[in-house]
C-alpha cells in the first residue's frame, strides 16, 4: 500500500520520478525511496500494455502510480475533449492518479468529470449487482485522482476557474513549459516565475488543493537537486516531480564515469 496521500495528508513533499521506459526501472525507484513513478505518455514509447505492467509493480513495490496521459494543450485547442478517453482508460487500469496537460477550464473539468466514473475493467474489477455498483460510483476519495498539468499560457490565464472545479485536489506545474509561457524559457528562478507559482500557490492552499511541480532541467547534481527541491517546498510545493529516472542516472552516473577516467588514464 502507498504512502502518498498520508505524506500529503501529514504535510510532508512527496518525491517521484518520470519514467519513459518499463516496469524494470520500478523497484529500483521504490528502494531508491520515491513515493510514486510517473509514466510518462506523452513523450515516449510507453504503450498501454507497459503502463499496466508499470502500475502492477508499483503495487508490489508499495508506491503510487501517476501517469501523464498524451496531450497537445499548445496546438490541439482549448476544446478538444480527446484527452478525456485516455484519462478513462488509465483509471479503468486501476490507476489512481492520471494526469494531463490541459488547454482550458473547459478540458480540466471535463477530466474531473471522468474520475468520478465507475468503469474499472481494466483492472478486473467489475459490478455483480446492484450493491456492488453503487460502492463502485462511490470509491475512495483516493481511487482516482485527476491532475491538470499547467503549462500552456491558456491554461495559465484560466487558473483561478481551474482551482474553481470542485472535487479537485491537486494542482501540476509543469516548470519548463511553464517558465517558457511567462516569457522566461528555462529562467526558473526568475522572479517572475516565482511570483507566478507563489499566487498559485496562495490560492490553491485557500481551496486546500495541493500543488505539484517539477524540479526542472537545470539541476543536476545532488547539492542541486536537494537546493531545489527544499525551495519548492519552501514556496508551498507538496510534491515534486524529479527529472525523469534516465536523466538522473546520466548526470549522476557521467560523474561517476568521467572520475574513474581521470583516475586510470
């Protein structure tokens, strides 16, 4: 059984990592100590079949499952309702948090909508009579969890609507594309940046939504990352979306390799 939603619950940052390829990677990210994985669909070759199998060995391994579904919110129109098939299908997989990067108020509360619906098959779980059925339209707060993903300036200027939806609970920044839409790519500690995430923050905390983002590319040693990460934390982030596992293995590890070059050359 995760923990995440106790950290959450008790205040505490929960840590996860993107993940871009299969379930191999996810025991060594649960002993590594991260409290969730985040499949991520919508850039990789991660198809359904491996997302399942992702989602079964985090349920082995004790920690959360968090995947970001495929999405276009900079071309695809703030009224484009496909997303809102893939956001069902992960949830009929028995995956409790699904995420997407949303274009408008409009795609954010239509997803909303969908995590409230009882259809999970794809987890084998299906209604043998009428009892069964109700108990199925009234899961746990925690069985299915919707996150809009913030990072297109359209999502940006709907904010305040979005953190209107009821029944949401978290709130994703997504920093880069979320930098890069304020007019400062890739300039994370810009103020304006800061300023941005802070009234998010200020106005997410009043409506007791959570709010998630990720560290960013910039960061790429240990000091770094700790640095970063205790800033999130100290501007009102729970939860942090680490680089994805790949990348933190080529940084740390590409270190590691061009010492012992230095030592046996």
């Amino acid at each position: 059984m995760s923990n995440f939603f106790q950290k959450l619950d008790s205040g505490q940052m929960a840590l996860g990592v993107w993940l871009k390829s299969g379930p191999s990677w996810v025991s060594t990210i649960a002993r590594a100590g991260f409290d969730f994985v985040r499949p991520d669909m919508m850039f990789s070759s991660i198809d359904w079949r491996e997302l399942d199998h992702i989602n079964q060995a985090a349920l082995a391994c004790g920690i959360a499952t968090w995947v970001r579904v495929p999405a276009n919110p900079w071309l695809s129109g703030t009224s484009q309702l496909q997303v809102t098939v893939d956001v069902a299908r992960a949830f009929s997989l028995g995956i409790p948090i699904v995420g997407a990067s949303i274009a408008s108020v409009e795609q954010a509360r239509a997803c909303q909508e969908v995590a409230k619906d009882w259809h999970r098959s794809g987890a084998g779980e299906y209604p043998s009579s009428t009892e069964t059925f109700e108990a199925m339209n009234k899961k746990s707060a925690n069985a299915a969890v919707f996150v809009p993903h913030i990072e297109a300036e359209t999502a940006i200027r709907e904010i305040d609507e979005i953190l209107s939806i009821d029944g949401l609970r978290i709130v994703m920044l997504a920093m880069t594309d979320f930098s890069q839409a304020l007019g400062f790519p890739f300039q994370y500690d810009h103020p304006e940046v800061w300023k941005a995430l802070d009234g998010i923050v200020s106005k997410a905390h009043a409506r007791g939504i959570i709010v998630a983002a990720n560290m960013g590319y910039a960061y790429r040693t240990p000091d770094q990352i700790n640095e970063r990460v205790k800033k999130l934390y100290e501007h009102g982030v729970r939860i942090c979306l680490m680089q994805g596992a790949d990348s933190m293995f080529e940084n740390l590890a590409g270190k590691v390799v061009s010492d012992i070059r230095e030592t046996v050359k």
